[in-house]
C-alpha cells in the first residue's frame, strides 16, 4: 500500500467516507493497481505485493529477484556517497 501511495501521491482508499465502504474496498473490491502510464516493473511489482490471495502472493524471496528491485539499481557505492550528502557538515556526530 506504501508503494502505491509514494508511487501514485495518494492513499487508494481516499474516497471511503465511512468503515462499510473501506472494508468493502479492501475485502470485496479488486486490489488497487497503478494505471498503465507506469513503468511496467513498477506496475507489476506493486500488484504482486497487493495481490489479497495469500497462496497467489508471491513470497519474499520472489519480490527480491523481482526486476523492480534488481534491474537498473545503483552500487552500493553510490548510495552511501548520496547518504553521506544528508548528513550534517562534521560528519553527524552531534554527541
């Protein structure tokens, strides 16, 4: 639900305006999915991850060897150079 909502800007679930609606859209209606104008690992990975069929969803391991998780993602090296640029001037050590 995270990444739909980080992905799309929105919770899907804004309009239910009361428990009934809600519980009907998470229980009875089908599972959110991201419109086609994503990119297709992304689409793809975040229907895997709502699919509400516990034995039809795919388990961990699955979703790391999944491409939106393995294709494309920058070295290690890369993002602690971009973690180091978050951290105060004098290296964080605010003790």
């Amino acid at each position: 639900m995270v990444l739909y909502e980080l992905a799309t800007g929105r919770y899907p679930f804004a309009d239910c305006s009361s428990f009934p609606a809600l519980f009907d859209s998470l229980c009875e209606q089908p599972e959110p999915r991201l419109p086609a104008s994503y990119p297709t690992e992304l689409a793809e990975f975040t229907a895997m991850c709502l699919t509400r069929d516990v034995p039809a969803r795919p388990d961990t391991d699955s979703l790391l060897r999944h491409p939106f998780v393995t294709v494309n993602v920058p070295p290690n090296e890369a993002l602690a150079q971009y973690l180091m640029t978050l951290m105060p001037a004098g290296g964080g050590d605010d003790n």
